[in-house]
C-alpha cells in the first residue's frame, strides 16, 4: 500500500497541530466574531439567478448581524442591498419574501423607493420644511456578484475581486451552467466553526460516511485518502478529494450514470472542459473540490455539479446551516431522473456530516479538553483559526499587512 | 405523519388499451373526466402508484424512512428491472421541466424517484430504512425545490 502526499499551495509549515478549540465556541469569542470577523468579511447571501428581471427582490434576514437586508436588482440590471429600514421613520419595508416592484412602498406611511434605492415618493410632501430627497434613499450595504453568488460586506476593506484573491477569475461560465436542484436548512445546537469544520477534511470520510459513499474516495492507491492537493490562501482554503478508480457501482447507481452524467465518478474525467479554479492541480483521480469561502461559507465543486453551505451563527452555540446543491440542466427527462441518484444520496451524507456537531459541542463546551490536536489533512481546519484569530486582533490594518501575500508563493496564472 | 396518496381517478375497466395521447377518458357512469395513472406501457406499475408516487422529495423521503425494509425492498425489487424502460421512455421528453409533464408522466417520474429513495437502504445494506447515526430527519428543513418537487 503506498500513500499519496498533499501538495500544499500557501503556508501549511507554520500552522500549529495543537489548536485551542474549547476556547473557539465560547461567548466571548463569538461576540469578538461578530464585529470582526462577520462584520468585515464579504458574506455570501444567495444567487443572483433568483433575481430575474428589473425590480426583483428578496429579503435576506442575518441574524448574525441583527440586520434585514434587501436584495434588488435595479433597472440597470445591477444587484445592490440595502437595509431593510425605511428612511422615515425607520419601519421595516417588506417584512419577508420575495417578488418584483417598480417602486418599494413602505406601509406606514406611504413612502417610496426605487429599485436602486433612491427615495422618489414623499406623502404630503409640502408638511416636511426644506425637503431633500437625496439625502432619504435607501441605506446601502455593500454588494457584489461573482459568478450569480451574491455578496455583501457590513465593512468591507478590499473589493469582493481582492477578497477572493485568484479564485476571482477562475470560473469563468462554471457555475452559470448548473441550476439548483435541493436545498435545505437545519438549526443545531452548535458553534458555527464547528460547523464549517466538519465540511472541510476528508479525514472523516473513511467512518461518517461508511454508510451511505463508503468507495467513493482513496482505494488502493490511496486507502487513508489524502487530499492530493491543498491551498491555503488568505483567508479562505481549497482542496481536492482523491477519487476511488476502484469504486463499485450499485445498479441504481449505474443506471443513473448511463442516462445521465457521471456526476460522483471515479477517475474516468476529462479535465480538459474544466476551469482553471475546478481540479487546480489537474489531480489525476479526482473527485472534487472543497473551498472553504471565509468565514462561513463552503463550496464543493465537481465536475457537473456544485454545492454551497452556508453557516449563519444566532449564537455562540446555535448555528443555521443552508445547504444548496446544483447540477447540470438536464436536457431530456432521462438526465432528470439520472439526478435523482445524486440528489437523494447527497442529502444522506449531509445529515450524517450534521450529526457530531451538536455531541462535539455538547462535549467541548464541558471545558474537560482545551485543546486539540489535528493532522495535516485537517490543516483546512487549522488555516481557518489562524485567519480568524488573525482578524480578531485589535489592529486589522496591520494584520492584514503582515499576511497579504507573504506568506504565500507568486500567484501563478493558470 | 405522511399522507398517503390516494389515486384520485381509477380507469374504467377497458379503457387502458387506449393508444397514445390524449389521455384523458371520458367515465361514462360518472361523466367525469378521468386520466390514466401511468402511461400505457408501464401499467404494470399502476398498484404502486397510491403508496410511492409522491409529489417531491421530502415526501418521498419521509415516505421511505416511515415504511419497513421489507415493503421498501419489494418496492425497490418490483423497479429496478423496469428501470431501464422508465429511463428509456423519459429519455424521449426533450426537456426537464417538470411540470411541463402530463400527469401520468409526472406519476411514472415520482415513481421512478422513489425508486432511487429506496435504492439507498437497499444498495447500502442498512439495517432499517433510515441511517444509522444521521442527523434527525424530523428537524431537516426541505427548502424549494426539495419540498415542491
Ligand atoms: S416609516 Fe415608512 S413611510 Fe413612515
Ligand atoms: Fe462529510
């Protein structure tokens, strides 16, 4: 039996294997957390494929944030958000949902808004002295678009392009080709990090998950399943799951992949219509991707499909996680039916992902064990605390100094 | 707990021999219109219609999990050998949109996704018709399109 050994991209020499995690899910760290690492960091809030034409809008509630948002796309064509606050007396616009309007009204007492924000209908206007309705438009919150992914930041201090660093331009078309076919939410008695942790190492793979993809991963050549490739960037981290090219197919299974794409395959890919950000390395038994989007966020990429978790802490120990999951635009009903396999399978394997995350709370939360101790396959994991511990020191501008870029070797042009 | 569907239109006797659309039939003791359960060439299936033909996936999961491995296992055993058939007819509908689907033709699509619902059990040798050690299925929100198709 040989092994495989993680190519690491970004500084993986220096993380710590020990790392304080008691100390991670406390109060105190989320209220720290919330300031300053939600506040400033670009969150992803949804797809801009929701808003379909001028006037489109959804609400999005964060919690995390004790914000409401309103998420509109303009006659322009652009996205923007804005507090959900009207500009009189502060009342809460739409208190929920989604739809399309020319003009936002507030039912208070009338006012309006247009869809890029601007303040356009004051009742009774002449009982207001000097008014200026410029100085009354929707309270914006910063708002960018990556490819259909929605984002915004409460205080932001780089643009979404230098947030995402090399990722930016790396999915050209990738995502628009897929449309959603799942998605659920749940509300677990955890700590957020806890959350995204679970989701971004494949060490776990080999015993959570033995009931329900037991082969997908490793095989001979690789039977502890290393991650063949792993990059840390500034904040966020990308890795690719090994393939198992000895996989056995269930005859529900291969009926699936004959009518449709092989959407979960073992080491029979073309990667030459892949982007450049899918499968960085050109891996040769390759799976997928995770890219753990800092702070809450987790992306798997494959080859016909894609998934997003998001994490939205209400406290320090509940957590609202929302799973997305798309694929392919079947161009028959066959296709359709073939997504089925994957749709179904893939929720099992989540709610096996979600079922240690409330007992390992539970457990830390005792205070017995202050710290942990993590192998190099989980260095996703101590990446993670090292960005966020990073952003939680007093002085941002200075720790965003100290580790932009130099940690990291050029930027190679794919 | 989980309604069970209950086939809202049952074929008068003879009028399944009918070729090709429309499907509609006229019930002459009742004068309503009926439809067919499935399309013609899968009537064989039409018995397991009322259980596992289920609107989307949250009622077919919930379907799966409350019914015992023998009924899920027979299920999937009456099925799978006429999987390649279901793939084969819906492989001739040109597009994937759902409800752009007769409803005999959603029917045989639903059927077809509980197959792969009970294909997990089954395939994976579970003890039940659930996990083992998966997070509580009663508190899994099923959000569009999981709770409308
Ligand atoms: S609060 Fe909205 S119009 Fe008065
Ligand atoms: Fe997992």
């Amino acid at each position: 039996m040989d092994d495989v050994e993680t190519q690491f991209r970004g500084d993986a020499e220096t993380l710590e294997a020990w790392v304080p995690l008691q100390e991670k899910i406390t109060a105190e760290r989320f209220a720290a957390e919330r300031e300053k690492i939600f506040r400033r960091s670009w969150l992803y809030i949804g797809k801009a494929t929701a808003l379909t034409q001028p006037g489109s809008y959804f609400v999005k509630e964060l919690p995390t944030l004790n914000a409401s948002l309103i998420i509109v796309r303009g006659t322009d064509g652009r996205v923007r958000a804005f507090h959900n606050i009207c500009r009189h007396r502060g009342n809460k616009l739409i208190r929920e949902g989604s739809g399309c309007e020319t003009a936002i009204r507030c039912g208070f007492h009338g006012w309006g808004f247009s869809p890029e924000g601007a303040c356009i209908v004051v009742t009774d206007e002449h009982q207001f002295p000097s008014l200026d309705k410029s100085k009354l438009g929707l309270i914006a919150v910063a708002c960018e678009v990556w490819n259909d992914f929605i984002f915004v930041n409460f205080a932001p201090e780089q643009t979404l392009a230098a947030w995402l660093e090399d990722m930016w331009d790396q999915y050209p078309g990738y995502f628009q080709q897929h449309e959603k076919i799942a998605s659920y939410s749940v509300e677990i008695e955890s700590n957020w990090n806890l959350g995204v942790n679970s989701f971004t190492e494949g060490y776990h793979t080999l015993y959570i998950h033995r009931n329900t993809v037991p082969d997908y991963q490793g095989g001979k050549t690789n039977p502890q399943r290393h991650r063949p490739y792993m990059q840390l960037m500034k904040h966020h981290t990308r890795y690719s799951a090994p393939a198992n090219p000895d996989h056995h197919e269930t005859p529900a299974e291969a009926l699936a992949w004959k009518h449709g794409h092989k959407m979960l395959p073992a080491a029979t890919f073309r990667h030459d219509d892949l982007v450049a950000g899918v499968n960085p390395s050109r891996a040769d038994k390759w799976l997928f991707d995770v890219v753990e989007l800092f702070p809450n966020n987790v992306m798997l990429t494959g080859q016909y499909w894609h998934m997003v978790l998001t994490f939205w802490p209400l406290a320090a120990n509940r957590t609202v996680m929302v799973q997305e999951a798309f694929a392919y635009k079947p161009k028959n009903m066959g296709e359709r039916l073939s997504q089925e396999f994957f749709r179904s399978r893939g929720r099992e394997v989540l709610r096996e992902d979600l079922n240690t995350l409330e007992a390992q709370h539970a457990a830390l939360s005792s205070g017995a064990m202050k710290h942990a101790y993590l192998s190099r396959q989980e260095a996703a994991i101590l990446h993670h605390y090292r960005v966020a511990d990073g952003m939680l020191q007093d002085d941002p501008q200075a720790w965003f100094e100290r580790i932009g870029g130099a940690a990291l070797p050029p930027q190679e042009k794919r | 707990m989980i309604a069970r569907r209950v086939p809202r239109n049952r074929l008068p006797d003879g009028t399944s021999s009918d070729k090709g659309p429309p499907v509609a039939a006229v019930d002459d003791r009742s004068g309503a219109m009926t439809e067919r359960l499935l399309p013609p060439a899968f009537a064989d299936l039409e018995p397991l219609v009322a259980v596992w033909a289920l609107p989307n996936e949250a009622a077919r999961q919930v379907n799966r999990v409350g019914a015992d491995l023998e009924t899920v296992r027979t299920f999937y055993l009456a099925m799978l050998p006429r999987m390649p058939a279901v793939f084969d007819y819906f492989e001739r509908v040109g597009h994937g949109d759902l409800d752009r689907l007769a409803p005999e033709d959603r029917r045989l699509f639903q059927l077809a996704a509980s197959f792969y619902e009970a294909s997990h059990p089954v395939e994976m040798k579970w003890r039940r018709t659930d996990i083992d050690d998966a997070f509580p299925l009663g508190r899994l929100r099923f959000l569009p399109p999981s709770d409308r198709r």
